[in-house]
DNA sequence: CATTAAGCGAGACGGTACGTCTCGTCTTATC
DNA sequence: GATAAGACGAGACGTACCGTCTCGCTTAATG
C-alpha cells in the first residue's frame, strides 16, 4: 500500500524499504499488533521513522506490506490449488494445509495482526481485499469452476457461497480462539458442505419441504 | 470480565459501574476502539479513573461488560430461535435478522470494537467465549436439534458444524468489509448448506467418488 | 499541633495516637519527607486515614507532634544549658553538642523533615516557634543572661542577637549542606561571636570609626 | 543545573527552554513549591512535558535555573558588594538591601521554594552551592578581605566565619518565620559582630578569663 | 562538473494517553 | 460515636509514542 505509485523512478531507498519490513515483520511477531510502534520498526530496521512516515500512511499498511513480501515473495502470483480429480480430498487437503499453516505462529502472528488493523481502518480494508483476498478467493474458485466443468458440481451453483462456506468457518474458529480447527473438524466440514445438513433425510426432507 | 467474583457484599458503587459501561458503549460508538481511551471513558462517566482500573483489567473488558449489558439486559438469557417448523424459512429468518443487526451502527461498532478487542487479547477471548459465543451457539444448536428430533436433520449431524456453516460465512464478510452480506446472499447461503454443494449432481458424484 | 483543643475528656483512642506518631517518625527516617505519605503513616500504625485527619490538619502537624514526643517525651521542658562559670567553654560545649545531635540520621532526617514543612507551612511555622524554638531560645537567653549577671556580658547587649550569632550560623550550614559544621568550625565561631570581628585591630579601629 | 553540558552544538530549542523557566519562576511564585507541577509548567510554557524531563532532572533543578536566569541574567556574574572603605555602614547597606528583597514576594518566594527544593535533594544542594552560594560569598569576603588590607580586620580572621555571622542570622530569621528582620536588627546584628559579645565588658573580660 | 534537490538517519518538539500513586472525603460494619 | 477498612472522584506523576519538524549528510539528476 504505497503512498505514491511507484511509477517513473523515485530516489526511495529500496534497502530502507525491505529493512523497515523485515523489521515490522519480526517485530509483529514478537509483540503483538498493539505494541507494534512506529519508533520501534524504524530502531530496528535503522531507519529515521519520517522513511516510515514518507512511504506508507500507517502501521496497518506496512504490515500488509511486509505480510505480502514474506508470503508472495516467491510465487509470483502463479499458485493453484491441487487437482487430482477427487474434488472431496482436495479440499479437504487444502483446508488441512491452512490449518497447519495457521498453527505456525511466524505466520499465524502476524497475519492476526493484519486482521486487527483490517478490522480497524476501512481503506486498508480495501487494499486487503484486493491484493490478498481477491486472488485467492479466484484460485478456489478456479478450482470448484474445474469441479463444475468435471460434472462434479451443479453448474447454477454459487462459487462465492461455496468458497465462503468452505473457508470461511475455519478463518471465524481461527478468529475466535486463537487457534485453528482440528484436521477432524475440517473433514467432518468439508464432507458437510459437499452433501449438505439434510443429506441422509431425503424421505422426511421430501415429505416436509 | 469482573476483575473479582461478585460474591458476597462487595463496596462496589453500583451506579459507578452503569455510568462506565454506558459511557464505554456511547464512546466506542462514537470514536472506535483504537481512540477509546481509559481516561475519556472515566471522563464521561464522571468517575475516577482507578475506579476503572480497579474492577477491570483492560479497555476490552470494559467493553465486553459494556455490550453484554446493552444486549442482555433485557433478556435473562431465556431467548430462543423461532421455531414454525419451517427449518429452512427460519434459518433464513434469523440470519436475515442478524445481517439487519450488523447494519446498525449502534451495535454494529461495539461489537466491532470487541471483535479487535478479542483477536488481541486471549484471555478476553476465553471470556467472550463464555460468556457471548457459547450461549449463542447454543441457542442455534438447539432449534438444530429440533429440526433432528423433527427428522428434518439427520441424527448424526455435527451441530457444531452445521452452526458454523450457517454463521461463519456471515460474520466473516462482516469482519472482512464492514459490510454485512445481502438478503439474497443470505437466503443462497442456507439454501446451498441445507442441500450441499453437490446436490444436484448426483449421477457424477456417484460416478467419481 | 491538634486539629481540637485535647481538653475535656475526649474519647480519642491514646493507643492510635502514640502509634501514629512513631510510625509517622519511623517513616520520615526511611523515607524522607517528600515521600511521606499520609497513607503510608497510616498502614504502618495500623490505623485508619480517617484517624489521622480526624486530629491533625496536615502531615507537618503530625511530624511537629511526633517529633515533641521523641525529644521532649522524658524532658518535661525543665533542661538548662550547663553553667560552669566559663562562658566561652560552656557555649562551645553547647554547639559541639548540637552538631553531634545533627550527625545522628535517627534526629537530623526527621528535624529536616520538620524544616521542610514549615518553610512550607506559615502555621505550622507558627507552632514550630512557640513549641520548640522559643523555649530551646529562652534557655539559651537564661545562660547568656547568666553571664550578663556575673558581668562576663555587657548589660545592654541584645540578647536575641547574641543567640542568632551562636546558632544561626550552625542551623544555616547544616540546611544548606546536609551536613553539620566541624568541632573547629563551631570553636572558632564562639571565638569570634566573643570577642568581635575587629577584636585585634583596636588601633586601626579607633583610627577609623 | 542542565543534564547535559551545554557544550558543543545541541539541538535544544533555546525558546522552549526560556519559556519553561519563565513559567516556572511565574508558577513557583503565584502557587508555591509544593503545589508547583511540572504539568503546570508544560502547559503555561506552552511546551510538551518530555521537553521539561529531557533537560532537567527534577522540578528543583528547573528552578534553580529559572532562579539563576532571573537574577544574573543581567549581571554576569561581576558584580561586587560597595566600598566606601566605612566597613561598618556599608555591611549595615549591604544587609539591610538584603532584607529588602526578601520583603518582595517576587523574589522571596520562588527563593523559599529553592530553599525548599534544596533541603530535599541533596544533589540539587552541591548545584546550588556551587552556582548561587560560593559566587555570593566570595564577594562578601572580598569586601572583608579589603578591610583586611585596609587594617579594619585582623589579618588571622577567619573570614567563612565571619561571612556566617553577618548573613546567616538574616537567612535563619527568614526562613523559620517567612518574614526578614527589621533594618534595626540587621543594624544590632552588624555592630555586634564587629565589636563581639564581650566588646564594653573588658575589665570583667580580662579578669574571669 | 558543479549544483541542487530529494531521500535519508537522527532526534527534538508539542501533544496525548498510559497505568500508578496519593490525596482528602465518604461510606460501611465493628466495637 | 470513634474506629479500621477501603471505595471513591480527582488529578499529578514520569513514561511511551504519536506525527511533525528541522538538522547535516549522502547521492543521483540536471543544467
């Protein structure tokens, strides 16, 4: 979330930059969101705190920064979720790979604090949804559109709902707690939401419906 | 969140505490959770501020005993979900009547303030659990339970689950873009968890798995 | 300095009183004046605030009142400076006596604590006088007077002046320093008070006055 | 009393500086050193607190520079006590301007509070001694050394003695009353100590001693 | 090839809120 | 009715950061 576009060729100190991330990064991690300071980021990563002030509108903004340096710095974009057919074991692989994601707290401790400051200031909001959300949201998509395609899931279906409903109990329970579902829940889920809550009450759903 | 049991004959000044929940509520309405301090708090309720520090240990305490008063004190905590017989019409009846809620700013940026309040502090967390999450799921489960005793459900149905599928995805967009989902959304929603993303595709589903 | 004149048979509790007073003169040896605290005086004598403001109207007036009790507890006020027929002895005993008193922490610190209040407190400076200083003064005037009688003084000097010129100077360099002057200090002192600044220079003197 | 020596070129804000000492000698004087806050003298100054803790250990040492700026802010230092080569009148001139000034509240009571602050931080008293004591007494015993040279005063006189006759009664008499004494005794002060207790007692004098 | 202007590390500044401490008053229960 | 206990409204304490603002210094581009 930069301050100016970084078109044309700004003089901006691209060694200041990746210190001050790094630094909002670990220092995230080691004291929480709340106690995440401007001073602080900038003592550690050795930087005068107006750098800080000059590139980014606030410490929620670095922090959504930093999180998509350490989480993108790599793929570029280009992931997938896994398709082997079997759409069930799938997703049930995916949403175990989350949860074992969110178990690690070098992701799962700043990533909670890129929540607060996402729940605090609706313009980094935003800027959230489309630089983290939007695209993974079109990689589950993509991935029950080839389950669709396959035959496997009605065509009128709605991919926005199903993706929520898949993803979004898991993030709500991570939310809440403090710590993710277990590998039987997310089993227990994904079986739920594939055959839905009547699914063995055709006669009595049939009869009252 | 009392700080001690309320046990026996405490000194407490029972008006004292009112005007701080109620001066907590109106003040995080008005200026959010990250501008609520302490002090504008004890300020406006017209109270020394160890007053507060006395019988509570953090803002979000406050905050949590603050909300929890405005929103039961009414009711003893003897409500229940409607219950035509009608699963379906009902479930959509009471998230229709939660998305209405959340577009409410006066609860909807209380409990927005207790949300960030609950990511960042776990020991409010477990309170919160306690004492507004679980009795919430409980009710949900509850008319779940009748629909089980109905036949509308099946008897082997994960409630826990099936709760989270209904509400999770609610609570989720909420969080995620301070907007609650529409009417249509919602009525998709229940309609896709009652009959399962498969439900309509049958023949390949027994076909590929 | 009693806030209520102690006449009549007043049902004040003389247990609370004396244990006021001695943990009021214990902790101003620990801790100092400026971090004496009512509060404090109060938990250490195992009383209630309330009983402490019930009967003195100020910490000072306490600390007058505890200090009289220490230094004049056995002494009913009946003490003499010593008369040996040797003014010039007598008095360097009497000063080299003072500044050993004011070498011992136990008296100094409170006596200290006792200055800071009244320099602080006009009527507590009031009380101060007519309680400690007159009487320690009109002891010091009966010896001087003494002297005037066995013509060792001139019947006209001003006798107020002549104690000011004996312990002013002592007084004033212990509050300035902490520390009270040496034994040689006080000798010389008596000297010069005695015999005058110009004592050896009569010719010069008479030359030019 | 600075934190830090003023050498080299610091960053310190010479305005921010005037204007806190100006509110300090302002406050000490409508309020008095025990109801003198620092926050008081953030506000009145216009400055931030931090600006008052950076610089200055304490509100005594705040003092003693804003006492120091208003009394030899003009004069550097140079100044000398008169000599008219009458020692005895100009002692009389020399103390009775003194007790002048000690009748104006202006400077009498920010001078009580110094003497306050003093007695209290015995750091704060080698600071004072150093910087407003030992400038003023070598002046006084310049002009008595003077009279030495002159052969008004014996050459073995020990003029710290001598300097504490004159002026310590004074300051005692100020001090434990609030009220400097009169142009009479400062008159009977000067003349006793030039001539000494025993001065019109020689014969007495000589025979008992 | 200066010159000049931006970015930079540093940190003082005017502020605000923190959580603690103590003040002096008030209330409650005990003796 | 005096007492021990302690909650209360009030507000200062000294600390920690905020976001802004100079300072010199370095560094790349432009004239």
């Amino acid at each position: 979330m930069p301050a100016r576009p970084e078109t044309g060729h700004s003089r901006r100190n691209p060694a200041s930059r990746k210190a001050i991330l790094d630094a909002a990064f670990e220092l995230v991690a080691e004291v929480g969101y709340s106690k995440l300071g401007i001073e602080a980021i900038a003592a550690r990563a050795g930087v005068g705190k107006q750098t800080i002030y000059r590139w980014w509108p606030s410490k929620g903004a670095v922090l959504l920064d930093a999180y998509l340096a350490r989480t993108q710095g790599d793929a570029g974009g280009e992931a997938a979720l896994p398709d082997s057919g079997d759409l069930r074991a799938d997703l049930i692989a995916v949403l175990q790979a989350t949860v074992a994601e969110l178990r690690d707290p070098t992701f799962a401790v700043p990533l909670r604090a890129l929540t607060v400051a996402v729940l605090e200031d609706p313009e980094l909001a935003a800027e959230y949804e489309h630089r983290l959300d939007t695209p993974m949201r079109e990689m589950k998509k993509a991935r029950l559109r080839a389950a669709q395609n396959a035959g496997q899931l009605p065509d009128d279906l709605d991919l926005d709902v199903a993706v929520d409903l898949l993803f979004a109990p898991v993030a709500q329970k991570w939310s809440a707690t403090g710590e993710p579902p277990s590998d039987d829940y997310v089993r227990t889920l994904v079986e739920t939401v594939l055959d839905g809550l009547t699914r063995s009450a055709e006669g009595v759903r049939s009869a009252s419906m």
